[in-house]
C-alpha cells in the first residue's frame, strides 16, 4: 500500500511539473510573439489617430487640384515641399491651409481655389497631416527592396575580402534564411549585438573578445582580454583570469578585434558594393 501511495503521489507531482512547464512554454511562445508584434505596436503607438476616410477624400482632391505644383505625394515638385512647410505643421483641420487655399498667392503662382468648402479643406489638411506623420514616424517606415545588387559581382567582392575570416559553406551557410534583408545588411555592416536584439526577443550570442598582447620594455609578454586601452595604458585579464593594467610607455601593443575587418571596410564600401555583396549573401540559403 505504501508503495502504491508513494507512487500514485510521485504520478500526481510529475502531472502537475508537466503542466507548469507547458505553461512555461506557452508563456515563453506568447513572450516571444509579442516581442516580435514589438516594433508594430510601436509604430502604431507613435503614429496619432487620424480619420482615414477624411484622409482619402483629401488625396482625391489634393492631387488633381495641387500635385501638377507641390507633387501628389506633398513633397514638392515645380512648388514646395508641404509635408515640411510651417503652414502645414500649424494648421488645424484647415484653420491656416483654408487661408492660403481659397485667397492663394499669386505673386508665387498659386490660383485660389474659393470654391473649397470648409469640409473639403478640412480632408485635404488630414491628408496633408498623414503624410507629415508618415515622414516622421520612423517605426512606421516601411523598407523597400533592399536586394537591387549583382550577386556575382558580390561573390566577388566577398572572395577579395571576406574569406580570412568566413566562409560561405561554414558559419555563413544558410545564412539568409535566418534573418531578413534588412537584418542581414545592419549584421554585415556592424556585426555586434545592439539593444534592438536583447529587447525583440532575438537570440544574442556574446560579442566575441577582444584580445590584446603587450611586449613590455622588460622583454615580458603578457596577453589577455582587452578591457580598456587609452594613450597611457592598457587594462586586461590575463589568460589566468588576473586584472592587470600596464602602462603603454616604450610598450608594443597588438590589438586583436574580430570586428576589424567589418570597421575596416566601412570606409571602403561604395553604394555598388553594399548592395553587390548583401545579394550575394542572400543567395547563401
């Protein structure tokens, strides 16, 4: 009987640890869906709340009646750039554009539109505030095709520069189908973890050391991660874990940073290049 007791109870606790790590699971799915949904809700959150309907009413009357001047997208064109004019940023559901609209400046070119009514004026300021919050909205940009590169001319590019250190059967392999365009482009210019990583959620593996050897005036060598280096001195932990700050008078330092290479090109790097190599990288699946 006791036996039996001791191992319906021991079947009682596995049941209830089995449920709490499902539940860990299902918490941890959750966590990571809504890390994801991160930037959307951001740039939802950032972006104010405007009556889309008026939006769209203004857009059909602004690009037929202003475009062929100010550009149907408000940037500018033959006239200026509304989606920056202080007009603009100051009105109030038409209370400064109606102004301007209906008298218009005809020492610039504009006619006067005084046919407008108060309720189409009012949609074209909407619409006119969209695109200004579009603009500034950074959350809420959304990125074109980042592919436009010859691959070729990026393997290329990658063979000349790239290979000390990567290879595209070795940690390169299947690289585009881990992260998208966007990501693979910011990892290939500046391969160190940022805050943007740790708070969407994305694994982050610890930024490899940097190493450091110091050949001291004594004829001593002693070498470790670098912990800080200035014009007098040098900081790190030895191969045995010791703190030791040396000074860096009639001393050789070596640096060895595995990011020298990626800070190295960043100067090098034409337009051409970027998008050669990133399309070459995106054929790596």
């Amino acid at each position: 009987m006791f036996i039996r007791s001791l191992c319906a109870t021991i079947l009682v606790i596995c049941g209830v640890l089995s449920c709490f790590g499902q539940a860990d699971q299902a918490a941890n799915a959750e966590k990571q869906t809504k890390k994801k949904s991160a930037v959307d809700a951001l740039a939802e959150m950032m972006a104010p709340k405007i009556d889309q309907a008026a939006v769209e009413r203004g857009r059909k009357l602004f690009m037929p009646a202003c475009g062929f001047c100010h550009g149907n997208d408000a940037r500018g064109k033959s006239g200026p750039d509304l989606v920056r004019s202080a007009v603009v940023l100051h009105d109030d559901r038409g209370d400064t554009i109606g102004v301007v609209l209906r008298k218009g400046r005809p020492e610039r070119g504009m006619p006067a539109f005084a046919s407008l009514t108060d309720e189409q004026i009012a949609d074209i300021s909407l619409f006119l505030h969209s695109r200004a919050s579009e603009v500034s909205n950074r959350f809420g940009y959304k990125l074109g095709d980042l592919v436009t590169g010859d691959p070729h001319k990026g393997e290329v590019f990658f063979q000349s520069h790239c290979t000390s250190c990567h290879s595209p059967t070795g940690d390169l392999a299947h690289i585009s189908g881990k992260y998208e365009a966007s990501e693979l482009q910011r990892r290939m210019l500046y391969p160190s973890p940022n805050m943007i990583d740790t708070w969407l959620g994305r694994p982050v593996a610890p930024p490899a050391p940097t190493k450091v050897t110091v050949h001291l005036a004594s004829g001593e060598t002693v070498s470790g991660v670098l912990d800080h280096m200035d014009e007098f001195n040098v900081s790190l932990h030895d191969s045995g874990g010791k703190a030791r700050t040396l000074s860096r008078e009639n001393a050789t330092v070596d640096v060895q940073d595995p990011r020298s290479g990626h800070s190295a090109l960043l100067p090098q790097y034409t337009d051409d290049d970027m998008h050669n190599l990133l399309a070459y990288l995106e054929t790596l699946k």
